[in-house]
C-alpha cells in the first residue's frame, strides 16, 4: 500500500463524523466520532490531525480530501479546518457535481450527500436494481432502478431516534442499551423494549423491502449501510449485502470522478 496515495474522507451526520483513510482504493482506517455541533474549526482541524497522526502518517502524505455532509452548519467549520491544519480544499458533494447516476428526484438539489455517496457506491460494486437502507439518525431506503439511476426512497426515523423518544417522552420508560433481547416476548420493561425496537424495525425493513422489491422487480438487491447495519442485518434474511462503510466508498469515487 503506497501511503502517500491517501485520500482522506469525511461524512458528517447528524449523529456521527464517519471519517476514513484510502490507500488508493483500500480503506486502510476508519473512525466514527460523535457529531459535536459546539466545536470550533480549530477543534476539529486538532481531530483530524490527531487521527492522521495515529494512522502513522502526515498531512503531507494526504493528496486530497472528500467531504459529504448533511449538517450546513458543520460543513464550513470542516472544511475551514482542513484548510487551516491540513491545507487542502475538500471536494464537497451535491447533486450538481460529477456522480455517474442520474438523480431522478423531483428536486434534485434536496437529495441529502450521504444518500448520494451510497448510489454511487452500489452502482460501482453491486449494480441495480437496488435497495439501499441507511440506518443512521434517520433509516433511509434509497432506489436505484436497474439503468442504475437514483429514483427516491423513504425516509423515517432510525432506530437510536426511536428509543430516545421513548425514553424522553414517556415519563416510566428508561434509557436502555439497543441489543438482541432473550426473547421476543419481553418479561420485563427493558426487555419489552429493547424487542419492540429491535424486532420492530427488522419488521419494517422486511415490510419496506417487499414494497420496494414489488416496485423495483423481484432482482432487486437490498445492501445495509450505517452504524447499525451489522445489528438488523444478523436478524433478517432480506437484506443481501452488508457494508457499513458503503458511504465512503462513494465519497471516494465521487472525488476521484471531480479530482483536478
């Protein structure tokens, strides 16, 4: 692996800053670090450095950076940062860049980068047609028909989001840690809890999965993506691939596509 081939990627969710390092076209590192709205460019631009620093390397072996972000108000702060402590400007994804997929959305500007960087990365590694579900703050399931153009999707709240809800707003419901419970018939309240939300949403996608596949033709692939994709991917048969870090691979080749 030729390290001073290394392109450094960052997506920014409302949750998480998915942050990888390529070596041409292997992901060598990857991180995911609590999105902090409350930092300043300097703390991140430290981050960063600190990251590079520990994957043995110097900002100087970095030959460009690939940002995505559905955060507006993120996305100056790093991108200031990666000028200021590594001096590069990022490439920054949105629809009007060059992805190699049509977006067939009614406003195509309104396609969130994420959900972008995932259509491109099926179609370069699996082909449509296909279901992409992101399971992050919100769980997404994205369709790429099979002349691999982005069609739309749905969009609901993820599964993290749920459990939060229920703990803040129902007054006898406590914070619970989201794993496989006993059984799916809970005998006590954190139980209870954590089957509703777990074998609730595996129900959802199953159910989402065959509405897509009715639409999309019975070919239809179905690739997990997200923090979480390794979770609900173990306790259904529908979903085919699983490929948690689908979203970097597309902010890879989105850059490497609009690289000078």
């Amino acid at each position: 692996m030729d390290s001073n081939n290394t392109l450094l990627v960052i997506d920014i969710g409302n949750t998480n800053l998915t942050i990888g390092l390529y070596f041409g076209e292997q992901l060598a590192w990857h991180w995911r670090l609590a999105t902090d709205h409350k930092k300043m460019p300097d703390e991140y631009g430290l981050q960063l450095l600190g990251l590079i620093q520990h994957a043995g390397l110097s900002k100087h072996n970095l030959i460009g950076i690939g940002l995505s972000s559905v955060v507006p108000q993120l996305t100056s702060k790093v991108t200031q940062a990666c000028e200021e402590y590594l001096g590069i400007l990022p490439t920054v994804v949105d629809s009007g860049m060059k992805t190699g997929i049509r977006i067939l959305y009614d406003d195509p500007k309104t396609v969130g980068a994420d959900r972008i960087c995932d259509a491109v990365a099926v179609k370069h590694f699996f082909g449509g047609p296909a279901c992409v579900i992101d399971f992050g703050t919100a769980t997404t399931f994205n369709a790429i028909n099979a002349n691999n153009e982005y069609l739309g999707g749905a969009i609901t709240a993820g599964i993290n989001l749920s459990a939060e809800a229920l703990y803040t707003f129902a007054a006898k419901l406590p914070k619970i840690d989201l794993q496989k419970p006993p059984n799916i018939i809970g005998r006590n309240t954190i139980h209870a809890m954590q089957s509703g939300l777990l074998f609730g949403y595996v129900s959802m996608v199953e159910g989402m999965v065959a509405r897509f596949r009715h639409e999309l033709g019975p070919d239809m692939k179905v690739i997990a993506t997200g923090g979480l994709s390794d979770l609900i991917s173990t306790q259904t048969e529908v979903i085919t691939h699983t490929s948690p870090w689908l979203t970097l691979d597309g902010l890879r080749l989105i850059w490497e596509m609009n690289k000078k």
